[in-house]
C-alpha cells in the first residue's frame, strides 16, 4: 500500500478513475492490489480505456507464461499468445503502437579445470589402525594422593600394590575438576599427587571444568609415575600436565591437551622423564621444558598454539625426535638458554614465524639426518642426486645452528608421480586422496549452477561392497599442502562430505562438489577436496580403488558450469501514447511491472519454501532457481507472438547426502538484479515469513540468510534442496 498512496500523490484522485480501479480489481484478483498503485485516474476517453483493456490483456498472457513456466516438468512444453501492440484507433499519430518482446538467456558457462602443473594431487597411505571399543568411563570427584600410603580406593586406585611389576592403577574415571579439592587443598586440579615414589599408572580418565589457574593432571616431587591416554577436556586448564619439583623417572605417552590456557604438558625442574605420542593443541604452547634435563620428547604432535610447538628454556641435553609441530603462531621448536640438545626427525612445518628458534649450542642432526622442513624443499632447494637429503644446510634462526642434513618430505613415501589415486581399506592400510584446483577462470560474483568433480575409475582390487567403495568427496579448507609435502601426519583435515557414490565398475564417475566451490570462488579462488571410502580400517574386506591421477591416461578435472551475473530474462514492453507504458520482467522466476521508473513485484516466484522436517528440531529448504538458455531474440510487433517455453531439464544441485543428516548450518541467497525495489519488497515478505516460524531469517539488501532453529555455529540443522530449472524459450 505504500506504493499506492505515493502513486495517488502523483496523480490526484478523480472518481471515476478510482471506479475502474476496482473494476480492475474484479477482473484480475489478488495481484492488482499491486497494480492499483500504477493506474493513473484520467483514463476517461474510450481511447485510454481501449488502452487500458489492452494492457491488461498483454498483461494477464505474461503471467500465464510465468505460470506455465513454473508447472514445466523435465521434458515438458507450454506457450503464452501476447498480442504486443494496437493498431491505429482512429485519430492521433498514424503509426501503431507496437510492443516489443526481448529474451536475453544467461550467459551460461562451462569450464574444465584441470590440477595445476605444480603436482596438486596426491594419494597418501594411512596406517591401518584397529578398532578399539569406546571407554565407559565412571564419574569421580578430584583425586587428591600425598604420600605413598594414600594410594586408596577411595582416592580412586582401582588396584596394584605399588611395586614395579605390579603398580597403582588409577584409570577410567571421569572427573569434574570443579566439584573442588578436599579439606586441605584449595587448588580446583583433576588428579594431584604429590610426594610419592611408589609405582604407578593413571590411564583412560577424562578430566574437566578446572580453572585457568589450575592443571588436569599434576605430579609434584613423584618418582616412578606413568599417565597414558587420559584427556584435559572442557577446561580450560592453566596447564593439561604438569610435572614439577623434581618429579623423575616418570613416563607420561598418549595423552590429549588440548584448548589450556598455559601450556598442554608443563615440565619444570624434573629430569630423566619421558614424554611421548601426545597431542598438543591449540594450547599457549603445546609442550614446555623448564630447568629440565634428560628429556626425551618423542612422537609427540603440537600443532595450532599460540606460541611454540615445543620450547625449552634453561633445559640441556635432551633428545627431541619424530615430533610433529606444525601451523604454530611463531616457532615450531624455540630453544632459549639451553644446550646439548639434540634434536632429529621431526616434522616442522608451516610454522607462522619460523619453523625453528634456538639461542643455544644444539645439534639439529645426527652426522646423516637431520629434521623435514616444510620451507626447505625442492625445487626451490634441491636433492639433486635424490638420495632424500636437501643439499644445502638449513641455518636456524636466532643463532649459528644449522641442520646439516634437511630431509625431503615423504621421500620414501611419496605418491603425487604416481598414475594412479588409491582410495581404500586395507589390512596394512587406509588409503586417501587429495586433489587442488584454481578456480581463477570462474569470474567472482558468478552463479554457479553446478561443479562437479570427474573421476576415472580405471580398476577395482577386490570385490565391491557397499561400505567400502562407496567413495566419499570431501571439503578441505587448508589449501597449504602440495604433493611434495603431504604426509600422514600433515594431512589437512577432511570436513564436510559433499558428495558420494558407490563405485562398482570402471569408467568415469562424478561428485559433486558445488556448495563448497561457491564458498572458495568467494574466497581464496582455491578448491582443495579429499577422497576416502565411507569405512576404513576394514581388515575383513579388504577393497581397493584406482582412479587415474594427473599423470594418468584419464587424469581428474573440476566442471563447473555459471551464469555471469544473471539467470535470463524474458522482456515485455508494451508502448502507449494515451496511457502509460510500462514493461514486464520475467527474472529469476518472478515477474517485476516497471513504470515511470518505479518496479514492483507483480507476481512472486516460489523461489524458497521452509517447512519443519520430522521432530528432531531440523527444518527443510527448498530453493528453486531457473535459469533461461537459448539464443536471444528481440521482436517489435503489433501482431500476436507465441512464446514457447520447453524444460529442457530439472534437477537437484544440492540435495543431503541419505542417512547423513542436515546439510546445512545456515542458507545463503542472494539476488543478482537492478529491480532493487521489487526484489527487496519480496525478500522482506519472504524473510518475515521465516522469522514467524522460529526460522532465524535476516535480510542484507538482496541477500537472504536463514539459520535455521539453531543458531549456535558450527551446528547443522537445514536439509537444503536446490533446484535447477532450464528453460529454452523460443518466440514465433
């Protein structure tokens, strides 16, 4: 209605315009409460109203096209008669007033893109790992033991009796670090134990809720102590372990820190320990050595900290070997005020500030091996006569050190050569693949209408079966890898599952991979996908897929098929002299009226329908898109044309993956038009219709978001469907 009262101020009210108005609206419904705004009141001649009458009638054939459009299934024809001009009236200018009609189909594009020469893809082996039933863990209050006598049942020893062959065990117990310490104690810790030298094994608990100024796990002043396989959890703790006052001998493996405040394993003043195969995580640093000598830190993986991967401070002799520290904020190993050290195998990779710190005298290789350094690789430093060593030196910064002999990454485990991608479950093996594409062809803005990821299936060892070859394509957002650096350990992560099929013959099979590529070309421009079948570790069956790499006869590619801009248009002007022209859109699946430079939404698409899905608090969205082909034809007549419209296809883009739940955490829509007015009006009704359903709906110009029921991030909760209609619309 606010575009009807500025229309009467324009055009002063006059009785019997404001009658026929009426009368309009008793011919033609629902949608000229719209239109009313647009009439002017002075059609008082018969001219204006033979004018009128035919306006109407091109009018009402314009919304049968769009109708008929929208009834088109895969295969399906209809047409709409449009009588586009009139002819002389009998006075005035002697020439017709002629209409015109003018289809603009979308600039649609295909590209194939291919990996790039750099070797980006890639097929890494995993290591078989067996199935291991999950923990059922017992809640339990915080475990505080000082002195050999009170390892008790009732401070949660489950049995031993203390001596070498037969130590305390403490295991399997869930513990909520905020239930408090016991008279005595003020610290919030998981497990305090302190002051013993009996033997000793805390494995399998999970330890939670404490404080930023209190630690999962501390041993004070213990000799003979062992803490495997138990997780700092929901903290965050000041520290995940801790192993402080002269606390030697001690063993502590497998455990998971992850999210401390301070550091995931804290060393202080202890010496003769073992620190092996834990992980680290986005802690302040993942494992810290302070006044402690005769470490040896092995297996371990720190990656993601604020600070280092691995630091020593004032702590001599120890021997860091095959850890992993990687995407660290500044150093992956610091080493300050300490020497002796020596320091070979590991892994140091992608490090923001350097890979490697060390203020001290330390030995960063063994006389024949030294570390693998992901900024010092070939080609840009070469292993010329490929015996696995980069031949020149690696400095390390903050001194004189040096790593005689850098290792080249995966040297003797190295696939991006091979002809062929593995994808498989085996007794010895899990096999993955990654591949990278630069999507720099595709112009930024463009609707892509789908991206599918193509594959030849060249062999299959073994006999199909449901669970394992049943190939699974996956988003990955780290592009920082290539074939030449990609190992095991250093796998990015895969995230979503965008896509599968079971693959059960050779030949050439497709997954698609459109919402992710619609996320990277707003971007980085760059796709990373990764490959594995839906089971691994299935040593009973073992299967095994070959698809043709890049270096294949049959090598992958990327097709992603856009529209530039705009989906189409179907464009009606009818041309009058006694009455106000106007022109009709069809876009996007809606039709826009434009007069005198105003445009309204005349009939809404059914662009996007919301409804609840099931009771699991989850809610479906169906999005339709068409998008108008065929070549572009403008026709400037008085005569009737007949526009054709046949659906040359229709299909789902994007649609759940069955039996894998929602798809979505939220819905994003946006509309490419200069109609901002008319679309705007739409979006907004649309978006209000969600929000009184509890659907969370925001609007941002011609931008839709819906969140669904669940705001919280990383939550989905949205089965998204999407639709692509193509249309061919010809005119005779």
């Amino acid at each position: 209605m606010g575009s009807m009262s500025r229309r009467n101020e324009k055009y002063p009210s006059e009785e019997q315009g404001v009658s026929e108005v009426v009368g309009f609206i008793l011919i033609i419904g629902l949608i000229v409460t719209v239109f009313s705004a647009f009439y002017p009141v002075y059609r008082q001649t018969t001219i204006h109203q033979l004018e009128a009458d035919h306006i109407d009638a091109v009018e009402s054939s314009f919304l049968d096209l769009k109708s008929n459009v929208e009834d088109l299934g895969a295969g399906d024809s209809n047409s709409a008669n449009i009588k586009l001009g009139r002819d002389k009236i009998g006075f005035g200018p002697d020439s017709p007033r002629a209409g015109a009609l003018l289809v603009s189909p979308a600039n649609l594009e295909t590209v194939i893109i291919y990996p790039s020469d750099d070797a980006y893809v890639t097929e890494i082996h995993v290591p078989y790992v067996p199935y291991v039933p999950p923990l059922v863990r017992i809640s339990h209050d915080p475990i505080y033991i000082e002195g050999n006598a009170n390892f008790t049942a009732a401070n949660g020893v489950t049995g031993g009796a203390g001596t070498q062959s037969n130590p305390w065990i403490i295991e399997n117990w869930s513990i909520n670090a905020a239930a408090g310490p016991p008279p005595g104690w003020e610290s919030y810790d998981g497990i305090v134990i302190y002051n013993t030298t009996d033997y000793f094994i805390v494995r399998n608990c999970l330890v939670e809720n404490g404080g930023s100024d209190y630690t999962g796990i501390w041993l004070g002043t213990v000799k003979n102590g062992r803490v495997e396989n138990n997780v700092m959890g929901n903290g965050p703790f000041s520290y995940g372990i801790a192993v402080v006052w002269g606390s030697d001998n001690n063993i502590v493996t497998g455990n998971t820190c992850n999210g401390m405040m301070g550091n995931g394993i804290f060393v202080w003043e202890s010496d003769n320990n073992t620190v092996s195969n834990n992980t680290c995580s986005n802690n302040n640093s993942g494992i810290y050595l302070y006044d402690s000598d005769n470490i040896n830190l092995t297996n371990n993986t720190c990656e993601n900290n604020l600070f280092h991967g691995i630091y020593l401070a004032g702590s001599s002799n120890n021997t860091l070997t095959n850890n992993t520290c990687s995407n660290n904020s500044y150093y992956g190993i610091c080493i300050e005020d300490s020497y002796s050290n020596t320091i070979t195998l590991n892994r140091l990779l992608t490090n923001t500030e350097n890979n490697a710190y060390d203020a001290g005298t330390n030995a960063w290789d063994n006389g024949s091996a030294g570390n693998y350094w992901s900024d010092w690789q070939p080609p840009a430093h070469p292993d010329a006569n490929g015996n696995g060593i980069v031949d020149n030196a690696r400095p390390i910064a903050g001194g004189s050190n040096k790593d005689n002999y850098p290792l080249v990454i995966n040297f003797l485990t190295r696939f991006g050569g091979d002809t062929s991608l593995l994808v498989a479950s085996m007794s010895d093996s899990n096999k993955r693949a990654f591949l990278m594409f630069s999507l720099e062809n595709v112009p930024t803005g463009a609707m892509v209408l789908k991206a599918d990821l193509w594959l030849y299936c060249d062999n299959i060892y073994g006999s199909p079966t449901k669970d394992v070859t049943d190939v699974r394509c996956y988003s990955v957002d780290n592009d920082n890898w290539s074939e030449n650096n990609l190992i095991w350990e250093n796998q990015p992560i895969m995230q979503n599952a965008l896509d599968s099929l079971y693959v059960n013959q050779v030949g050439w099979i497709s997954l698609a991979a459109k919402d992710f590529v619609v996320q990277k070309i707003d971007g980085n421009n760059i796709v990373s996908l990764g490959l594995k079948t839906r089971q691994e570790n299935y040593a009973n069956n073992e299967r095994c897929i070959s698809f043709s790499s890049k270096e294949g006869n049959s090598g992958p590619y990327l097709e992603v098929t856009y529209v530039d801009s705009t989906c189409g248009t179907v464009e009606l002007h009818v041309t009058n002299e006694f009455y106000p022209s106007r022109t009709y859109m069809y876009e996007e699946g809606g039709v826009v009226m434009i007069q005198d430079g105003v445009n309204i939404m005349a009939s809404e698409p059914t662009m996007v329908t919301a409804s609840d899905a099931g009771g699991d608090n989850f809610i479906r969205v169906n999005a339709n898109f068409s998008v108008i082909e065929d070549i572009q034809t403008s026709i400037a007549s008085t005569d009737t044309v007949t526009i054709h419209a046949t659906c040359t296809g229709s299909r789902y883009v994007v649609a759940p993956v069955e039996g894998q739940g929602p798809n979505r955490e939220n819905v994003i829509i946006t509309i490419s038009s200069i109609y901002n007015n008319a679309w705007s009006g739409y979006l907004q009704k649309l978006c209000d219709g969600l929000n009184a359903s509890g659907y969370n709906a925001s609007l941002d110009g011609l931008t839709l978001t819906i969140l669904g029921k669940n705001t919280e991030p990383g939550v989905k909760d949205i089965y998204y469907y999407e639709t692509l209609k193509e249309i061919e619309v010809t005119v005779t």
